[in-house]
C-alpha cells in the first residue's frame, strides 16, 4: 500500500488536442493524477485528484514539483513534502470562535437545519460573522453547541497539517498557442474542496448521530424492495475498475473472502484465485448469477446484524457501494471484526449514487468527504480495528460509451474506508 495512487489509468478521453508527446516540457499540455497524502490523529488519508488538462506553461504546480516533473516521460512520479502552512494555510487560532446561537441561519435552505458538533457547514450559514456573505459556500465547522450559543472553526479544513503532494504523469500532448485564459493553482484544486472534511476535530468524534441518522424515505420491509434482481451496474465502468484495482491491492491472494451486501458481481479481480467467497445478499436471482461466489446466503442485515459465520472465517470482508443502506451499521461492523482473522481486512467503497428510497437520512445530510467520517465512525464505535484509511479518486473521464457521457464529463468518484483487526 505504497503508492497512494494505485492503478490509476491514462484517461482514454483526456482532452488531447496535440501530437502526443515522450517527455514533458515548459509548453506542453498534460493530464496528471495528483495525490494528497495526509494523517489526522484516527487515520491515514490519501485523496487523488484526476488533472486531464493541466498546462505546463500558465498552470501552477507547488514547491519542487514543477522542477521534478519536466522532461519526464509518462508514468513518472514526483512527490514533496508540505509543512503545515506550507501548501494549505496555516492554522490561525483567531478563526476558532464563539458565535451566539441565532448566528446560525436554521433556515438557510429553506428547511430547518441544527447545528451538530464536528460537522460542516457552507459559511452562510453564518452570513454576518467576520464579514462572511450569505452566498459563501466554502466550509466551516461546527466544533461544538451549547446552551449560550456555538463554538465555530472558520480555518479551511487541512489548516495545520503536514501534508505529502505526489504527481504522476498520466498523458502528455503538445500544447497549441494561447493568449489570455486562466491559471489554476493545482495546490488548490487538490487541497480545497472535500479533503479534510473526514478528519475529527481534535480527535472529538463527530456527531452523526443527531437528527434520527438512520430514517429512510421508504420505511417498507427491504426484502419486498430486493425482491426483483438489478442486474446492473451501479457506477461506470471506470470507476468499478479502479474499485476492482483496490482490492487487487488489500485484499489477500487466495483467502477466504466474505462479500457483504453482494449481488450479481463482486468486483473481485480473478487474479486473487480466492479459496472462497461467500456472497451474503438479499436477492437470490442476482446472488446465482454471481459467478465467484462459492456460498450464497439471503440475509438481511437491517433485520438481524448478526452473521451467519464463525469467528475468525474469513480473510477479507467487501461491501462494495452498499454501506448506505445500513440502518445497524456499528452492529454489522462488530460483526464484521468477529468473522474476520486476526489483521484481516474489511473494506469499504462506494461513491455518490444510491437508491433514493432506502438510503440513510445521515448519508443524504453530509458533504461526500464526511461520508468518510461516517464511516470511519462506525469502525471506531464498532471496535477492534487497527491501521485505519481511507481513500479518494476523483476526475477520471468517464467512459465514451456510458449512458451518462453527454451529461457527465467526469467518472463517478470512488470513496474507500477500511481497517484491519487487531491481533
């Protein structure tokens, strides 16, 4: 787990609009994947950012990066170290203030919203503090609420971290002549914008929990919504591949692997020949048509978390773009923890799609980055996990032929959590 970018690809819809070029140079154009390597007091973090058209001329690169990147070839990877304050800005203890408790709008989108320590909140929230305007979406955090009113943190979300920015070159291409136009600072595009949100603050836990966090629009029976097979693919092709990837990379060759929440496809590379794979899901149709799957159960684990294994059973345990849909979440995690051996593995992915009807009220209320920390939340609730991280990949292009292509330019971004067992 070395390389923080793990298999991303060349973007095979990246805007080449040149010659293709062997090596980088002060003119050319080129795409890069761009990887922010952190760790909060719970959790190493990395978060990756696709770059596909990335000018080598106007657009800023950080601190040595520019001078490693150039005349290099594709696949060539340069990294820098960040002090805090160094690449995102420092920490400024008079942005970490009490508020009276009206300065929060609870109505400021039209629908009554309190406030919950930990979380975040776009700065209109509190139009009038520090000269900030109704129309400010950047985030600022909660810390905590009391009977007086609210301690607020106004300083962007990685202020005060160390923090590791690795660049690979993905494509380059020959730039055409251009006049006027904007610069991007790549710094920015990589550190604002979601990365950070999953951390604590200060190692309090975020509150989740508030504002019944586990209601769903269809409060039916999931069985009766499962009853039917969706055989079909619930993120594009690109994105299901770099998930495929991520196990190829964290999940043991040849064990013994439990695919939770599973369905009709595992996203398992075939390369890890596992001994076995039992598939717990809800629908019989899809589970039969899964062609990994040694054992398959029917098992609703909104109803009953409990698994139905012995301790230490497995491996690996994957939920693959399903743990929206938990209603018992910390439960299902300490069960998780039972089944597996000891430093064996649980693995969390998913993405920003879901079935509207049966996701959680908590998943729909918070930004995607604190997804992460919902989830992180549950392994620190559960308990008896160790080494935990989590991982983002945005900005591949999605594939010409998905169904969305003339609406989304972008693959849809892929999230991971996962830890290990305690030995």
């Amino acid at each position: 787990m070395n390389d923080p970018l793990l298999g991303v690809m060349t973007p095979e819809t990246s805007a080449v609009s040149g010659p293709k070029l062997e090596r980088t140079h002060a003119r050319a154009m080129a795409s890069m994947a761009v990887s922010l390597v952190w760790a909060s007091e719970q959790a190493r973090h990395t978060d990756c950012l696709v770059v596909r058209k990335l000018n080598l001329w106007c657009d800023i690169l950080p601190g040595q990066l520019e001078a490693d990147l150039m005349d290099k070839p594709v696949g060539h990877t340069a990294s820098h170290h960040f002090e805090a304050g160094d690449l995102a800005p420092a920490y400024r203890d008079g942005d970490c203030l009490d508020v009276a408790a009206k300065a929060f709008n609870r109505h400021y989108r039209k629908c009554y919203i309190e406030p919950r320590g930990g979380r975040f909140y776009p700065k209109g929230f509190i139009a009038g503090v520090k000269g900030i305007y109704p129309e400010d979406l950047t985030p600022f955090r909660v810390v905590e609420t009391h009977d007086q009113g609210l301690k607020v943190d106004l300083n962007p979300p990685l202020s005060g971290r160390e923090l590791m920015l690795e660049a690979r070159i993905l494509d380059i291409w020959e730039g055409r002549e251009e006049h006027g136009g904007a610069c991007s600072d790549i710094g920015e595009l990589v550190t604002l914008n979601g990365p950070g949100m999953q951390a604590r603050w200060r190692d309090r836990p975020t509150d989740f929990w508030s504002d019944i966090p586990f209601v769903r629009i269809d409060p039916g029976q999931d069985a009766d919504f499962y009853a039917n097979p969706r055989l079909v693919q619930h993120l594009d092709a690109t994105a299901l591949e770099q998930i495929e990837g991520l196990y190829r990379r964290l999940v043991p060759k040849g064990g013994r692997i439990l695919d939770l929440m599973s369905s009709w496809d595992s996203h398992l590379p075939a390369d890890l020949a596992p001994a076995h794979v039992s598939g717990l899901g809800m629908n019989p149709q899809a589970l039969e048509a899964n062609p990994l799957l040694t054992e398959r159960l029917i098992h609703d684990l909104n109803l009953e978390p409990c698994l139905p294994f012995d301790a230490e059973a497995f491996d690996a345990v994957v939920c693959t773009v399903s743990v929206e849909y938990l209603t018992k979440p910390v439960e299902v995690f300490a069960e998780v923890q039972r089944v597996l051996r000891p430093g064996g593995r649980f693995i969390v992915t998913f993405s920003n799609r879901w079935f509207p009807p049966k996701v959680i009220k908590a998943w729909q209320d918070v930004h995607e980055f604190e997804r992460l920390g919902l989830v992180l939340e549950y392994f620190h609730q559960a308990g008896g996990y160790r080494g935990l991280e989590t991982w983002s990949l945005r900005g591949l292009a999605r594939p010409e032929d998905d169904k969305y292509a003339d609406r989304m330019a972008d693959s849809d971004p892929v999230y991971a959590v996962w830890g290990e067992k305690t030995l």
